[in-house]
C-alpha cells in the first residue's frame, strides 16, 4: 500500500476503534513521524499555469506542457508536472480502439482446384508519388493467379466484380480467405458471400500467415515484378504487372507443384477429371441397360 492509504486507515483505526496514534502506527508499521509530515509544497502557480496553457491547447498532454514550461525558462520536473497535471483533471481522454476479434483456422489441405481462394492487396507507387494498389486473388490449390487488379483504390463492389468475373469463368469457390480490411468487411461484401454460399474465412489481425499463400505470392510479386520495375503512371503499372501475371501462370516453374507452372498443373487437373468422367460414363450407361430389361 501506499503512504497515503496507509494514513487513511490509520485515521480509520483511530476514529472507529479508539486507538491510540501511537497504536495505529505500530499496527501498520507506519513511522509515528511519517504519519505527521506535513507536506510543505506549493503547487497552486504550477497548477494556475497548467491551467492556462489547458485553455489555450486544450489538446496538449503533459509531456508538451512540460517542453513548453521549459522553454519558458520553468525548470519543473516531470513527475511533479505529472502528479499536478491529474490532480487538476487536465488528462485527455482518448478513446479506446476496438480491435477485431478473429478465431485463428489454420490452412487447410485441398485435394482440388476452386476449393478455396486467397485474395489481398499489395501497395506500390507511380514515378509521381501516388500510390496505387494491387488486388490480387490466387488459387490455394493451383497457385494460379485467377485475377489481377491495378488502380489507386478499391471498394468493396469493385471487389465483388473481379470476383464474379473469375465465377463467371470458372465457377464459384466453395470459400475465401482474406483479411480484415474495410473491403473485406463491409455489408455489400458479407452479403455477396452469403447470398452466393461462399464461406468467408477472416484471419486474426496481425498474423498475416493465416493467408499464407497470397503472402508467398506477393513475396514473388514483390521481389521479381514490383522490385525491378518502375512504374510511370497507372497504365503503365497495369501493363507490366499483367504481363508478369502471365509469365507467372504459364511460364514460372512453381517449387511447391513439383516445378510445374500453375497452368501445366491445373490442365493436368482437367484432364484427368475429364477420364474419370469417362470411366464413370460407361458404367452408368451399362446401369440404365440392366434397369430397361428388367
């Protein structure tokens, strides 16, 4: 405890049990001469001049007072100017940020493409300065880039068309992985993976490994196309990083596909789903034969 509160249970023995000074001390193991002191500071000029400088920086914390005094030629330790500062109720209350609240799920093992999708932005500058940023959206099976989007920003109904679009061409994933941006969060993005019966899947904020795959892209993105390259406007970023995109899909021997591309490995795919379809069509038909002579 501190002094202070042991003081004040002091009195309180004092006053409700009938205790001697002398008592009291000896039962809190408080010096008889520290229950006495008296303090002989004086802190009403600090406290009238913080208050003054409060109405004029109303926003000011103490350590900026503290400069400022200073500069004044004040020599005012920070404790005391601390101490005096939450006495006269000048603290500033900031609000509390609220972070997201996500439940970790680990990748999972797909057997197929279209099982699940990794989609994140990436940043970038023009020759000019402006920023510009990068959607990406890979397949967590194929590794194939299934879209590539280039402009200054993005809202969450220019999300939703890129992703249409690659339904459009290849059908709908059975999930989505991504992050917690405002674009991956909003209610128009919410609702078109529900209405679609996507699952979405949000990492926990800061563990960027959760979305492993789209992080490994990017590292590749970053390091062979973005590191070398420079952009001198948006068109020119959109050009250099589709053509990068197509060397990646159809030409970059991927280490974790066996050095395949994602493209050898998703026509292989194809194929072998196509002879399988095969084997099961004669069967079935042999099926229908035995059902119409019976």
């Amino acid at each position: 405890m501190e002094l202070v509160a042991l003081k004040a249970a002091i009195g309180q023995l004092e006053q409700e049990y009938a205790f001697s000074e002398r008592r009291a001390c000896g039962l809190m193991r408080v010096a008889v001469s520290s229950y006495r002191y008296k303090t002989r500071r004086w802190d009403e000029p600090l406290r009238t001049k913080l208050v003054e400088l409060a109405r004029e920086k109303p926003r000011f914390g103490y350590r900026r007072w503290h400069v400022l005094l200073r500069r004044c030629g004040e020599q005012v330790n920070h404790k005391r100017l601390h101490r005096v500062y939450r006495e006269a109720g000048l603290m500033i209350r900031r609000k509390k940020r609220k972070h997201c609240l996500r439940v970790g799920q680990p990748l999972r093992v797909w057997t197929a493409a279209n099982q699940e999708w990794a989609l994140d932005f990436l940043h970038d500058a023009v020759e000019c300065g402006r920023a510009i940023r990068v959607l990406s959206v890979v397949d967590a099976y194929t590794r194939e880039c299934l879209a590539w989007e280039v402009d200054t920003s993005f809202a969450s109904r220019r999300v939703t068309r890129v992703l249409e679009a690659i339904v459009v061409e290849r059908g709908q994933p059975k999930a989505i992985r991504c992050d917690n941006g405002p674009e991956l969060t909003s209610r128009h993005f919410l609702a078109w993976c529900i209405e679609r019966q996507i699952e979405l899947v949000h990492i926990q904020p800061g563990k960027p490994t959760q979305n492993a795959h789209v992080e490994s892209f990017h590292g590749r993105l970053r390091e062979e196309c973005l590191a070398v390259s420079w952009f001198q406007n948006l068109f020119d970023a959109r050009r250099k990083i589709t053509a990068w995109q197509i060397e990646y899909n159809e030409e970059r021997p991927h280490s974790s596909l066996g050095y395949r591309t994602p493209k050898e490995l998703a026509t292989a795919m194809r194929a072998a789903e196509a002879g399988s379809a095969l084997l099961a069509a004669p069967s079935s038909a042999a099926n229908l034969a035995v059902e119409n002579v019976v």
